[in-house]
C-alpha cells in the first residue's frame, strides 16, 4: 500500500501541497472520465495533445484529492482539501512510480517486443502457463509510455510470473519502457515495417527494441530476424539454422493445422500447430521456445499448444434485436480487460440503460480480495441488470446494487434468454473463451448477410488525436459527421468524439442532428442544410442552423419571433469562391442590416470553405479565400458588436494551411482514415469491407462468368462467387477486372459484370476456399482511382443494409 506522502518520496519532488498525509494510494489516473476508485486515486495531469491541467475541475468534482503536476502556475486555491506534488513532467512521474513499483519484485517477468505478435503471444503465454502459475499479463495492448507504466502498477504480491508488452514507434522510446520493465525473460516476437515511419533503417529498429533486454537473462527470439546471432549472449533461438536451440527441420500443412518437426538437444519433436498462416505459426512457436527455457515437459508443451485458439483482441459494438446494442468482448476475462471494457460500455449514450453478462474467471485465483475488487467495480457502474454466470461469482450478487441474475452456466442463461426482456439498452457481453459467450451474442445480435463494414473506433480516435498534435491550443475542433459519418455510422462515431471532448459535430440534414440527440449526444451540432420545414425539430432538439442566404435568414427569425424565442445560435455561411452555398459579398449588406436589429439569434461563428486547399498549384486562389474571409468576417464582427468564432479550414486546409487555422477548424475526411494529401500523416485505416466466399466453380477455357457473358476465360479457371454487388454499394464500373479483392493477402481480380447482390471473382493462381473472408477494397484510393471517383463516393455507397460492425482495441 503506498500514501500521498511516499509517493512524495518516490518523486522526490521539492514542491509540495499535502492537505492529508496519509491518504492512500491504489489507482493512477490520467483521464477524469474513467475514474474508478476515487478515495485512493491519484491523477497525473499529463500533457499530450491536451493539457490533462485543464480536467483537474472534473477529476476533483468526481471525488479525487490527490494531484501530480506539471505547471508552475496552476492555482490550487480552488481545492483546499486535495494533495498537490509538482514535478517537470507528470508522464515521467507516473513512469517513475512504475519503476519503483517494478523493484518490488523478484518473479519472473517476461518482457515482450517487436514489430507483430507482442500482444498475441502475451495472451497465449497466459493461456499456456496458467495451469501452474499466478499469471499476470499487461491488459489489452497497453504497451506505450503510459500502458506500460499503468500495467506494471497493477502488479500484486500473489502473482508468480508476469508478461508485460512494449511498444515502440519511435528511436530513444525504449529506455522508459526498459526501467519500467526491466525483463528477467526478454523476446523478440519479429522485425517488420510497421511503424518504420520512426527509424531510418531496419537495424535502427533492432538496436532501439535491443534495449529492453538490457538485464534479461534469456532472450528468446527467430534467428531470421537478427544477423549477428553468436555474437548475443544469454540467447535462446529458433530457426532452420543448425545453430538454432531450437532447429526447426520441416513444416508441413495438415487440415486447419501445420505440423512442425523439431530438434533440440539432438532430439526430434512433432508439435502439431492448430492454424496455418505464417504469422500465427510464428507467434507459437516462440510461445514453445519460452515454455521449454522455463523448463516444461515437451509431452506438456505438445499438449497445450494443440489448444490454443485464435484470439479476438478487440471489443466489438454490433445491432442487436430489440432496439438494443451488443458489445461483444467474449475471448478473455479478468478485472483489468473488464475495467477497459466497462470504460467502453459508458462511452455509449444511445441508451439510457445498460446491462452486463458476465462470466467466471479463469485460470485465475478466486480472493477474497478479487470478489471486493469486482463488487466495487460493478458497483461504481450505473447498470440496470447484471447476469453473473458460474457459481464462483454468486458470492457477490448480495453486494451488488444492481438487478443480478444468477446462472450455472452458459447453456442455463440461453434457456432463459426469452424470458429475460431486453431492449432499448447497451448490453456488454463480458467473458472468458471456456464460456462460449458468443453463442449469447449470436442470439441477441440482429441477423445480416455475411458482408459486414468493419469501422476501427480505436483508429477514428488516434486519427484525431493525430489531427488535434496540428493545431494550436487554443484552436476549436468541429467534426464532420455527415451522411452517417462518411458511411462509418451514426451514434457510434459521435459517442466516440463526444468523449473526446470535441467542441462541435456538423450534419448536412436535420434529420442527422435528430437521430444524434436521441442516441444522447450532447455535444452542439450544427447544420448544414436547414430550410423550413425542419425549424420545429432545429428548435425541439437543439441544434444550430447554419444560414446561407436572405431567404433562410428571414424564415428563421420570423420562426423565432413566432414563438417569442431569443439568441437562439446560428451560424452565418460566406462564399468566398467556392459557389456553393453562402452569402457573397454583394449580399451580406443586407444581411448586416437584419442582423443588427435582430433579438431573436445570436450568431455563433461565421465561416467559409475553401474550394482547393488540398491543391497547391492552386495558391493563389486558397490565399484569395482565406483574405477574403477574413475582411468579411471582421466586417461581420464590427456589425454585430461582439465576436464570433471564425473558421475556414477544412481537412486538408488543416494540413496545408496552418496559418488559417483561426479560431476553430472542421476535420472531415481525415478522421475517417483517408489523406489525400501528400504530406505521408500515416493516418491509420478505419473502414475495412468484408465478404465471403459462397461458392466456387471449376470452368473451362472460352466459357463466361456473369450477364452478358462479359466475363470470357482464357484458360481453365476457378471462380469464386462472393456476397456484394451493386445494391451493396460495389459499383458495376468494378466490373470485368476493373475491381480487385484480397484472400488471404492475394489480390485477385473481378470477372464479369457486377451483379445486384454477388459478383464473381478469378482465384485460379491462389489457394481459398469456400466461407474464405475477402476484403473488398485492398486499397481504397486506388480503388476510387480505377473507377474515376474520390473515397468519399465508395465510403458513402455502401448501403445501409451491409452490417456496421464497431470495434475498439
């Protein structure tokens, strides 16, 4: 148990408030919205994109009272009863605490790095070595400089063996990672390209990984991926070198498995891995080289590895019936990943009620001071249901303020669902692989043909995190969010910005903004495109007009002055070249003049678009806008007699040009994945979409594929047909080899024509099968290329009834 006051100690910090010395300290908190246990919390005001000082307000309101910071200048006179430690970076405070942390030690602590496969081969050593040991592994992939050093906190006196992940993306990151860590077991999971963005070389990123293993006793790892073996002491390797501790001698595939034949210490084994794609292959038998260097039985190794599965390692948020949503997080359970996803389940809004399934614990130890743990943890839920599964959690539904329903097992609970009503709420589905939980989330989730859209919640928030490391602090965030959100969804990427704090979401049409407000999204939104017929709904839920012309200018007042309503907001639209919508120059006269003597509205921001800002050869004309811009909106600003935010910058402006950026900016595109600019953002993807394979023919050579017998074959051929046509949103220009889909990381060709709801594909030079997943676009700005049209045309056609599938890792 630490207190405020060895914390202070720990820091060594000089400058110091303490209103209550020996308050204890159990959580490190560095968000105010997920804040768990606030008697014994301590919030780092941690600076990144934002300024953690700025949520002290909210942390302090939910109940924490002790505080590490970074200003000098923060006034602590508001919070007479909280502790307040200064020191020069509250990120290296929270480090520094974890490598205290950490020396309070001895058990093997297993320290996993590399470019793929850290967080994989962590979940499946836990799955491996739990039968004998207290196993503790880092949650989820929290392996960056802030998961690192929330993971190893967690450690606890009765766990045996620990297995921590690191993740780097950048030279000089390590160091911090390796203190923290400090590994007595280091591996090497491999050496790939991802974020080779960070290094300029390959063996740049092998000396900067090379660094977590600085006091490792062993480190275990492929002798493919490093060159100068012999050179490293205290290695452990495997490989097809002869010099290899472990020399793999053959591979070979079986049904759905591979079999790997072995020699070690001049004996062979056969290990019979349960998949067959290079990466999982790769990822056991580096599981295999850490259970043989901590001494196991090869009979016992043989045995495990035939029952590893494999891992979902993300929560997914899917339709359900009834008017409900389903978070499907049914692969692993323990307190940590349960806190991540109770976190997830509190970002919904949608619906007022929330319930949890919830299943036993395994290969963990039932403690009395686990059961406190997860009462406390249920308990600081607003849940309306909570349904316990396995006997082993029955001993808290006493405790729990909750309606609790209790079940033996998994199949009791599916005997039950018809009884149990559920509807108009968020259900999270929480709970380890032993338990077949999916088989509840198949009953509960509403039913759709095999092509699904999968959107990347966790990517649309680090796209935007990207996006706001741009601007200046003081700069205001709008986002697009229009024509369900590019395609990307409705409530699920709002509830996603909303807790992020952004400033402002915008919708084309009222109907957007209605839907929003019912799904309980609070945040202002403006429109885009309000006329009449839509004030009554403008007015009922909230939102923002934006006002383009006289015509609608005069319409709302009038509709204002109808129901004797004043300072209602507004935004005032400019053109300034882009000739779409807006007030010109020649018509904003008139528009002075009304809005001077106007009561009923209060103008919120004045703005323009910019025609071509992702163009430089079209200078000029952007710097002519952003001029013109300006004298207007100061023009307007003078009128009107107070001041308004002033924006102009859309994605790309954002990007271009900085110095527009004013007093707020609108990031559209961007955030869904999509640069078309060439400034390399390395934005990460966040639509991926996806059908199978239903059917494959084997034809001759000169028969057709498809209508019109378009598709003609030039040689014996396989053809696959596949789940999407145009009703899907795949538009026939895709067809006859214009389109390309991907199996199994092969991209192959469309043949023939585009049907309504399948088209067929040329698999003759792969391997696939039937049931194969096929991801649609492989590239999506080539796709769009192909066809002569931008992303934006393909993310917004793919129709509504393809199923949204949400997931956050």
């Amino acid at each position: 148990m630490y207190t405020i006051t060895s914390v202070l100690q720990i820091l060594s910090s000089e400058h110091y408030f303490l209103s209550d010395h020996g308050q204890a300290i159990s959580e490190l908190v560095y968000d105010s919205r997920k804040v768990r246990n606030v008697k014994e919390g301590l919030f780092f005001a941690i600076k990144s994109s934002r300024d953690g000082h700025q949520f002290i307000p909210d942390a302090y309101e939910k109940g924490i009272r002790s505080f590490v910071v970074s200003d000098e200048n923060f006034s602590i006179s508001p919070y007479p009863d909280a502790n307040f430690i200064w020191v020069e970076d509250a990120l290296k405070a929270i480090q520094a605490l974890a490598e205290f942390h950490r020396k309070m030690f001895t058990i093997p602590v297993i320290g996993i790095t590399g470019s793929n496969g850290k967080t994989i081969v962590k979940e499946w050593l836990y799955q491996l070595l739990s039968v004998e040991h207290n196993v503790y592994r880092s949650p989820k992939s929290y392996n960056s400089q802030l998961g690192v050093a929330l993971s190893v906190w967690n450690l606890q006196a009765d766990h045996t063996i620990a297995i921590i992940e690191a993740g780097i993306s950048r030279a000089g990151e390590m160091e911090a990672l390796q203190k923290m860590i400090n590994p007595s077991i280091g591996i090497l999971t491999n050496l790939g390209i991802a974020h080779m963005e960070g290094f300029s070389s390959k063996a740049e990123k092998l000396e900067e990984k090379w660094k977590l293993f600085k006091n490792a006793k062993h480190v275990l790892f492929s002798s493919h991926y490093v060159a100068e073996v012999e050179s490293i002491q205290n290695r452990f390797t495997w490989g097809t070198r002869e010099s290899d501790d472990l020399h793999i001698l053959n591979l070979s595939s079986l049904h759905a498995e591979s079999k790997v034949t072995a020699r070690y210490r001049e004996k062979d084994f056969e290990f019979i891995i349960p998949f067959q794609d290079k990466a999982s292959i790769e990822n056991v038998i580096t599981c295999i080289i850490v259970m043989i260097r901590l001494g196991y039985d090869f009979s016992v190794i043989q045995n495990r590895i035939k029952g590893l599965k494999r891992l979902e390692m993300r929560l997914q948020l899917k339709k359900g019936k009834n008017n409900c949503s389903i978070i499907d997080d049914t692969y692993s359970n323990d307190l940590a990943s349960l806190q991540i996803a109770l976190d997830f389940l509190n970002q919904q809004n949608q619906y007022s009620e929330k319930s949890l399934i919830l299943s036993g614990f395994v290969d963990v130890k039932s403690t009395q001071e686990m059961m406190d743990k997860l009462t406390h943890l249920l308990n600081n839920q607003m849940l309306k249901r909570v349904i316990l599964i396995d006997p082993s959690l029955f001993s808290v539904a006493a405790e729990i303020h909750s309606e609790v329903l209790c079940y033996t097992s998994t199949a009791e609970l599916l005997a039950d669902l018809p009884r149990i009503h559920f509807s108009n709420e968020t259900i999270l589905i929480k709970g380890a692989r032993k338990f077949r939980l999916e088989e509840v989330s198949q009953q509960l989730v509403e039913k759709s043909h095999d092509t699904v859209l999968e959107i990347n919640l966790k990517a649309i928030e680090n796209n935007l995190i990207h996006y706001r490391s741009l601007l200046r602090k003081d700069v205001k965030l709008m986002a697009m969010v229009k024509a369900f959100s590019y395609g990307s969804g409705s409530f699920e990427v709002a509830n996603i910005l909303q807790f992020n704090k952004l400033d402002y979401l915008t919708v084309a049409f009222v109907d957007e903004g209605v839907e929003l407000r019912k799904a309980g999204v609070t945040l202002p939104i403006m429109v885009l495109s309000p006329h009449e017929g839509t004030f009554d709904d403008i007015l009922s839920y909230g939102l923002e007009p934006e006002i383009y012309s006289m015509r609608i200018l005069n319409a709302f007042i009038k509709f204002l002055v109808d129901r004797q309503i004043k300072d209602y907001p507004i935004h005032i639209k400019l053109d300034t070249g882009m000739h779409r919508l807006g007030f010109t120059a020649n018509e904003l006269e008139d528009a002075f003049a009304v809005l001077d003597n106007s009561l009923q509205i209060k103008v919120v921001s004045v703005f323009s678009h910019l025609a071509a800002s992702a163009d430089i050869a079209l200078k000029e004309f952007t710097t002519r806008q952003i001029e013109e811009f300006k004298t207007l909106a100061f023009r307007l600003e003078s009128v009107l007699g107070y001041t308004v935010l002033k924006h102009i910058c859309n994605t790309a402006g954002i990007v271009n040009w900085p110095e527009a950026q004013m007093d707020m900016v609108r990031l559209g595109i961007g955030l869904y994945g999509i640069d078309l600019s060439d400034n390399a953002l390395h934005l990460e993807p966040v639509n991926v979409l996806k059908t199978t394979i239903s059917q494959i023919k084997k034809l001759n050579k000169e028969e057709t594929v498809g209508y019109d017998r378009k598709g003609v074959l030039k040689r014996d051929s396989r053809i696959a047909t596949v789940k999407i046509g145009y009703a899907d949103g795949y538009d026939r220009r895709f067809g006859n080899g214009v389109g390309k889909m991907m199996i199994a990381g092969q991209i192959i060709p469309v043949i023939g024509n585009i049907c309504m709801d399948m088209c067929m594909l040329d698999i003759t030079d792969i391997t696939a099968n039937e049931g194969d997943e096929v991801v649609v676009f492989p590239d999506l700005l080539q796709a769009a290329k192909d066809i002569g049209t931008i992303p934006y045309e393909l993310l917004v056609g793919i129709s509504s009834r393809v199923k949204r599938i949400y997931f956050y890792e």
